[in-house]
C-alpha cells in the first residue's frame, strides 16, 4: 500500500496543491478588481458559485487516478509493468487534469458575464405611464405578513420596476398626507435608489390619507403625453382620512385607471414598537387597549372598482405584481420617446476562448508517452 501511495504521491501532492493555488489566486484577484475597479462587475455574479465544483473535479480525478493504478497493479507486478503496459503516463494524466481545471475556472468566468467599462444605448421606449402610492404609515409595520407589511411592499416595487421596460414610473409616498418621492421618470436606477429609503418616517403625520395620495398621482402625470395611465396603490386599506373612492372615480374621469395591492390579512395583528431596532411592546389605543390593524379589503376592492382597475391580496408567497403587470400590458402602449442610457461593455469573450483552447488541450494530451517505459513519478 505504501508503496502504490509513493508512487501516485507527487501527482495527487501537485493537484491538492494546484487546487489551493487557484483558489487563492482567484479571490485575491476578485477581491481586488470587485473593490478596486470601479468600471467592473459581474452580470451574473451568483454563477461564481459554480467554482465550488473545482474540489468535485479534484476529487474525481484522484478517485480514477488510485483506480486506474490499483487496476495496473492487479494486471501485473510493478517489475513487469515496464514490458507489459509500456507508455502509461501518470505525470500526463496531472496535465490533462491540469488544462481540464483551468478551463473550468475560466468557463466559469465566462458564464458570470464580466463587463467592464460603458457604452451608450439609445432606445425607444413604449409603454404606460404608472404612478405607484406606497403606503408608509406605522400600521404597515405589522407582521401579519412576514417579515412585514411594509417590507413586502417594498418587494413587489422592486418587482414592479424589473418588470418595466419602455413605461415610465413615479412614487407617491402617503400617511396622513401625501408627497411625490419620485417624479415621474423612465430611469429604472433612480426608482431603485428610493428603496433604500423607505420607512415610515419618510411622512411625518400619521393616518391613511388614499384620497390624497391618488389626487397627488393624478396630477402628476404629463396631460399632454397621449400614453396610458394607471395608478397603482399599495397600503392596508386602513383609511380614515378622505373619500378614496371619490378620488379614484376622479382619476377615472381623466382617463387614469387605479388598481389595489391590500398588504395584510383579515385577521390582521399588533403593531410593534421598537426602540433602538429591540422590540419594546406593542401600539395602543387612548385606553390602553393593544392596537389590532387589519386589512381593509372591501376598501380597496371599492376603490380599485370606482377606479375601473383591478384589486390584488397580497399574500405570503406573492405580492400581487405579477397580475397588475399583465393589467398594464393590457393597455395602449405608446412610444413615449428615446432615451440613452449608458451599459456596461460585455467581456465574456475572452475567458471563454482561453477555456476553450484549455479544454481542446486537455484532449490533446496523450495517455502514453513516447518511450517505451512507464513514466510513473517517483518520490525521493
């Protein structure tokens, strides 16, 4: 056995060293460029994972290395080998493993999509215009829906801004009153900043006030553009403030179609107190009483149906965006003008030619040698 292990040893020494040579040379180098390359990035930066296969393919090649040595072995003694199974060449098994391993590394690299630098795009854009009113008072913070209200609104606008491609989108943040956080704009990058920001001390007067917030989206629309409109409102329903459904009747009026996303659930739950990011007890009401918010669904059915549009529940597993986004395809789209924007400049091609070419060389590596001997390194 010692002697099998003694005869293998610097080809299985040499791909365990390889392996952590690679590794460290690889996050040394993504660590710097990711850091300190500003103009760098990933396109699909979750393919990196795939280098973790590396270690698999280590393993794998010692597994067949000890196979294919323990199956020489059986076939004859090691005096014989020479004469009997001439050419057999464990040192070129390590270089085919070797330019197999490279060109995985570099494959990988490929797939992730590096891309340096910018260009300019110019694209027509055409769509709809669609005001969102997002709901930022303290009654959003409750956890009927986990982690919470508030949270799961601020997903299904992420989702809503990955879904637009030619619309234009603004944000109206609304409590007891109404502002325009975000006008309305075809620049994705800036609606994706706003949510950073979201909480509910982006309003200081606490309420619902929906009325305000959709005559505030109403008249934030360009009247002279000929796109679609729609408004979309994302709250729990829990107005005390104003006729909502008369300012969504209104919107209707001029041409703006209002949808509903309740956030909450009927049951509804307290609304927490925190202090310093701790959970410190739970709002309550003038007499003590623990504050139980539920969602208002005949509210925002009323409203979405005084609005012609469509009401959506959010629900654990889906914000209800998906369904409003085929309301909004459903509309006229309209060119809406051209826009550049600047890209990032694709990279891929590179690192995938030098895979290539390493895993074409992998093949080309021959599994004899020249001479009539078997090459089997020795150790000292």
């Amino acid at each position: 056995m010692n002697q099998r292990i003694s005869r293998t040893g610097p080809v299985v020494l040499a791909s365990i060293l390889v392996e952590f040579v690679l590794w460290a040379v690889m996050l040394t180098i993504l660590f710097f460029v990711l850091h300190q390359v500003p103009a760098f990035r990933f396109e699909r930066p979750k393919v990196l994972w795939a280098m973790c296969a590396g270690p698999v393919v280590l393993f794998l090649f010692l597994l067949d290395l000890r196979r294919r040595w323990r199956a020489l072995q059986r076939f004859a003694g090691t005096a014989m080998l020479p004469r009997m199974v001439p050419g057999v060449v464990f040192g070129n098994s390590f270089l085919r493993y070797l330019f197999f391993r490279l060109g995985l590394l570099f494959l990988v690299i490929a797939l992730a999509g590096p891309q340096f630098g910018t260009r300019i795009e110019e694209v027509k854009a055409k769509g709809v215009d669609v005001m969102v009113c997002l709901d930022v008072s303290n009654s959003m913070l409750c956890e009927d829906l986990r982690p919470d209200r508030l949270e799961l609104a601020q997903r299904a606008l992420a989702q809503l801004i990955d879904h637009i491609h030619g619309d234009r989108l603004g944000i109206v943040v609304f409590a007891g009153d109404a502002f325009v956080q975000l006008p309305i704009t075809a620049d994705r990058s800036a609606a994706k900043l706003f949510l950073a920001s979201v909480g509910t001390d982006l309003v200081p007067t606490q309420g619902t006030a929906i009325g305000a917030a959709i005559d505030l989206a109403a008249r934030s629309f360009d009247k002279d553009s000929p796109t679609s409109k729609a408004i979309i409102v994302i709250t729990d329903g829990e107005n005390h403030e104003d006729d909502a459904e008369g300012a969504a009747r209104h919107a209707m009026e001029q041409g703006i179609v209002v949808h509903t996303i309740g956030m909450g659930t009927v049951q509804g739950g307290p609304i927490p107190v925190r202090r310093g990011g701790q959970l410190s007890g739970f709002k309550k009401d003038k007499d003590g009483n623990t504050v139980v918010s539920s969602l208002d669904e005949g509210m925002l059915q009323r409203i979405a149906a005084a609005g012609k549009g469509a009401f959506v529940r959010a629900t654990q597993t889906s914000t209800g965006i998906n369904e409003l986004v085929d309301e909004l395809r459903k509309m006229d789209q309209t060119e809406i003008g051209t826009y550049r924007f600047a890209g990032h400049e694709d990279k891929y091609a590179l690192p995938l030619a030098i895979a290539i070419g390493l895993f074409i060389l992998s093949l080309l590596v021959p599994e004899r040698g020249r001479s009539g001997h078997i090459k089997i390194p020795h150790t000292a």
